[in-house]
C-alpha cells in the first residue's frame, strides 16, 4: 500500500504515511483503553504492520489513530479508533471516519464491521449500526484477555 495524505485542515492533518506514525503514543493510549487495557508494545507493533493504518497530527504530533483490518475486497474492521482528549470536540473523529471510508482501496466492500460502546454517536453517522440477528446468523467470537499479558 502506498503512503497518502488523506485529509489537511489547517494545522491538522490526517495520512496513512506509517513513516508518521507514533509507535509510543499509540501504545500509550491503548494500553489505558477498555479494549486493550495492559496490551504489549510489540502486539502494537505487529497490529500496524499487519493493518491499513491512518494517523491524526497537530504539525507533527500524532494525536489521533485507527486501524482498518481488511482483505481489500469484501470486508473491512475498523479498530484502535482514538483522539487525544486535549484535541477532543473539533470534529477530528468525523474527519477521521469520513477519511477511512473514503479511502479508495476500501471502496464496494460487501461489509464493514467494529466494536464499539457508543451505538448511537460517530459510527452512526457512517451507516454502521448495531448487529441484529438477521438471515438466522449468530454474530460469534473469541475473546482472551490473557492472550494481552502473554504478549
């Protein structure tokens, strides 16, 4: 995948260069988040090698992240979605969404999916929505919160 600038506002700007990205910021908010509390620097690490990343910079400080985890054809997760607090309440999460959807190599894609508490804020405004036992399908997973200490 090649580097791209996908959104500048002002002094703001939002790219998937991975050369920008911020390994220790990154790591330092996920480790505090609900979904990754404790995970390991070197997990980090090989979940951006392994991911379509898009990083969020005031100049050159990262303050904002996600992640889309995909096959570039049929589905696409969106993960590790995050703002500073300090940047917080500028739209810069919109900007960001708006910037993952838009990306042109997740374009017609059959299914985008994430996980997520707040239902019914940024991600509503994208289209997702929550999964509903449709077709007779059973949403299914795995979680080990272990496997985040063995890393």
């Amino acid at each position: 995948m090649t580097a791209m600038v996908v959104m500048e506002m002002g002094r703001f700007l939002i790219s998937t260069d991975r050369s920008k990205l911020d390994v220790d910021v990154i790591h330092k908010f996920l480790t505090r988040s609900y979904w990754a509390a404790g995970i390991s620097r070197a997990t980090v690490a090989r979940s951006i090698e392994n991911s379509l990343c898009f990083g969020v910079y005031d100049n050159s400080n990262q303050i904002g992240f996600a992640r889309v985890i995909s096959d570039f054809a049929t589905y696409a997760y969106v993960a590790d979605v995050f703002i500073l607090e300090p940047y917080r309440e500028r739209g810069l999460g919109k900007e960001l969404m708006a910037s993952i959807m838009a990306h042109p190599e997740l374009q017609e894609l059959r299914r985008w999916s994430l996980g997520t508490r707040d239902a019914q804020g940024l991600y509503a405004q994208f289209g997702f929505k929550p999964v509903v036992n449709t077709h007779a399908r059973t949403v299914m997973e795995i979680v080990d919160r272990e496997i985040y200490s063995r890393s």
